[in-house]
C-alpha cells in the first residue's frame, strides 16, 4: 500500500514537471550522439528484444471521492469473484431537524443515481445495508482494502436487478434512472427518536450519533455485475418519510462533497480464479508469463515486465534510439462480455521498488500511448527515452509496471499475450542506429 500511495502523490508532481520535460522531442533522441559521430549510421530495426513478464496482485487503489463508485458482485471465469462496496456519510440538509409530535417513520429510501454498468444487466443481486460504527473522516484518504466496522444487524435487505437505462418515478414525475433502496423503517425511527434533541442540531453532532452507511453485494456465484453510481448527484441521498399529528412530510439526507465516501473491492484470494491465474499470480510461477499476462482494476491486478538482455544492443558501440513502441495484444478471454480496459499505465520502479513516471509520459498522452485501439485490438506505448537512458547506462532497470487507468472507477480487465506465446505476443518494436567506433 506505502509504494501506491507515493505513486498517487505522483500524479501531483508531474503538474509541475511536464513544462520541463518537452525542451526535447522524441525524434531528437541520440541527435548530440548523431552529430558528433563521424562514422556512417546505419538503421536497424528488430521486434525480437528479450521480455521478461508476470502478473501479480496490485496492492490496493485509492477510493476516497471519487468520480463514480461501483457497488456489486460480479462472477469472471477466468478472474474469479470481485465485490464492490461502498462507505459514506449522511449530512442534515438543515440544522435543528424537528420531526413535530408524535412523528411516525412511514419509509426510508435510500436512491443512487447510475453513471454506467460493467457486467451482465440481467442479473438478480442481493444488496445489504449496515449502519458503521466506526468514525470516518472527509480528509483522510481511504483505500480499496479498508474495512470498517459495522453494527451487526442489517439496515435493509433487497434483491435488485441493476437498471441503468430506464426511468424511475420520484414522487409521481418521471426522473433518470436511479436505484432505490427501501431501508428499515427502525432505523429511520432510530434517527427520528432525537427529534430537536443535540444529535440532530448540525452536523458535527450528527455524525457523532450516524456515522454513517455501507452498502454491499452477497458475493456473486454466476455472472453479475458493477452498477456505476454517482455519489454527488442531486438524485443520491436517503429520504425519510413521516407523518406527525398535524402533517406527512418527507426529510433528505444529503450525500456531498462534506461527506466521507468511498469504495472496497473484495477479490476474494482469487479463490474462485482458473487454475492458470492462481498458478502464476497467487502462486507467483512467473515462467506462465510467458504465455498469458493479466491486468485488472479494482486493486486487482498488475504485470511486471522488464528488457533482460539490453546490453547485447551496445557490445559493438553505442545505439541512438529512433523508435521504442512497446506492444500490448490482447489474447482470448478478453472479448464482447468483457469489455478491455479503455487504458493502461506504464510506470517504472526504483531502487526501492517505489513507481515512478518515465520520462516518456511526459511528452503527453498523444506520444507515450496507452488508449486501447479498438481495430488492433491492443495498447501502444512509446518508450523512446526510458531505452535510451537503459542502454547509455545512465538508468539502472528495475522494470516496468502495467496497470490500469481508472483503475478505482472502472470494473474492467483484459488479458494479453505473453512474450514467447505464440498467437499475438507482447513485443518491442526497436528501431535504432548503431554508431561504429
């Protein structure tokens, strides 16, 4: 978890540094070699260089508000069971909150507004609600393998089929889709037995008392799916309805920006995954890399690759680097039901293992690559530079890591080629010019 949480720190950094790194474009790479050398050049191009490749498991991801949150369970054959569940807040939408006399609890319905779905929508899913008991905290960062604890008894039960498509009917008017979860009616009486007492003052005593709410998914034994839900929308929040002597009301929970929210993504050991993935990411037998390589949002899973035979390049002189395209082809597995991942990452290690950007990422996403192109059904990402610095013996491989982009919002995974399969293997595209002493 530490050596993720440097490299979202990362991101930061690279605000600030892109202004610097463009002083020299990629078709310049070894020019000062070129132009000094008065021996003739000749080109060479090979998609033969050595990979060295495994998939292991991603330690965690950070959730904390995010753009969207996926709340499900979804069954892949290949992967095994991955559940998304979600962590938040509930704020007063005013202070002071005074249910009148004798005020009953007719309903609670909690609604999330849908962004999207991975998965199949037809599949029937078992949704439980818990009260945490545990305090949570808007500025802290949370990530994808942070449990909470929660008070034993559910909230609200209910078997849904996600539908993201269709209208709902909020109140008699027809609105865009959202679910809605009927929660029990003992907890809204729980909130509403301190009716213009201290807990329901303001916030601050508020979420002393409610800390707030989990929403989860029984795990998936076939198929299922990832709601994608967004959290910010005015169509998500909890509604209490009631009736006192004198009136019948309704009275929202806010969920918003002051709110603490966030998701976990249970993957289970991967105990439900092919005897292939177990073997070599659980497992750790790196050789089936060589075949078949994975990667995975949700704090799944990553491949690590790296150039283990470089240095044959230069024995008979320096190399000035032309073209580095470094090809990811996605293999069986990866299909119509399984929608790729829309990109990737590339970030090597340290010394300490610790990711960091390469110095081709900063010459922008249109150069370095890494969108999945739907007619070559790969990913291409130039690496110009990072070979460059690799083969003048001015960096030292510790290797390269492919994740996923979007990896806390998104449910999708792919599989690709290894670098000795046989089909469409992962392989480096090198085109460079030997300079002779």
């Amino acid at each position: 978890m530490k050596t993720l949480k440097i490299f979202f720190k990362l991101i930061a950094v690279a605000v600030i540094l892109i202004p610097f790194s463009a002083c020299q474009k990629p078709g310049d790479l070894g020019a000062d070699i070129v132009e000094n050398s008065v021996n003739q050049l000749n080109m060479t191009f090979t998609d033969t260089i050595s990979i060295d490749a495994y998939s292991t498991p991603v330690d965690s991801v950070s959730t904390s508000k995010l753009k969207y949150n996926l709340l499900g369970s979804y069954y892949d054959d290949v992967f095994g069971t991955t559940t998304a569940s979600i962590y938040t807040q509930l704020r007063l939408s005013e202070n002071n909150v005074n249910f009148g006399i004798n005020a009953v609890c007719d309903s609670v319905i909690l609604t999330l507004d849908y962004y999207g779905f991975y998965g199949d929508t037809a599949s029937e899913q078992n949704l439980r609600v818990f009260e945490v008991s545990d305090d949570l905290y808007p500025d802290s960062i949370y990530f994808s393998s942070v449990s909470k604890n929660l008070i034993p008894s559910e909230i609200g039960i209910q078997k849904v089929v996600f539908n993201p498509k269709d209208s709902v009917s909020y109140s008699g008017v027809k609105v865009k889709p959202h679910l809605k979860l009927f929660l029990n009616n003992s907890f809204g009486e729980k909130i509403m037995a301190k009716s213009g007492q201290t807990e329901l003052s303001d916030n601050t005593n508020f979420q002393k008392f409610m800390k707030g709410i989990y929403i989860t998914a029984d795990k998936a034994i076939s198929k299922g799916g990832f709601a994608y839900f967004d959290l910010m929308s005015p169509l998500s929040f909890m509604s209490v309805y009631y009736h006192n002597t004198t009136d019948t009301s309704v009275y929202k929970f806010a969920i918003n920006e002051y709110c603490s929210y966030f998701s976990k993504f249970e993957h289970y050991n991967y105990m439900d995954a092919s005897a292939d993935f177990k073997a070599q990411v659980i497992a750790g037998n790196k050789s089936l890399g060589n075949q078949k390589l994975y990667v995975q949002s949700l704090g799944g899973v990553k491949t690590v690759l790296k150039f283990p035979h470089l240095d044959e390049l230069t024995k008979g002189g320096s190399i000035a680097v032309q073209n580095a395209q470094l090809l990811i082809n996605i293999g069986s597995g990866t299909d119509v039901n399984n929608v790729p991942i829309y990109g990737l990452a590339i970030v090597k290690l340290d010394s300490l293992l610790t990711p960091q950007f390469i110095d081709d990422y900063y010459e922008g996403s249109s150069y370095f690559g890494g969108d999945y192109v739907t007619i070559d059904k790969n990913y291409k990402f130039n690496i110009n530079r990072y070979l460059q610095s690799l083969v003048n013996g001015e960096a030292k491989q510790y290797g390269l890591e492919i994740i996923a982009k979007g990896a806390s919002i998104y449910g999708n995974r792919i599989i690709f080629d290894g670098a000795k399969s046989t089909d469409r293997k992962l392989r480096l595209k090198l085109t460079y010019t030997k300079i002779k002493n």
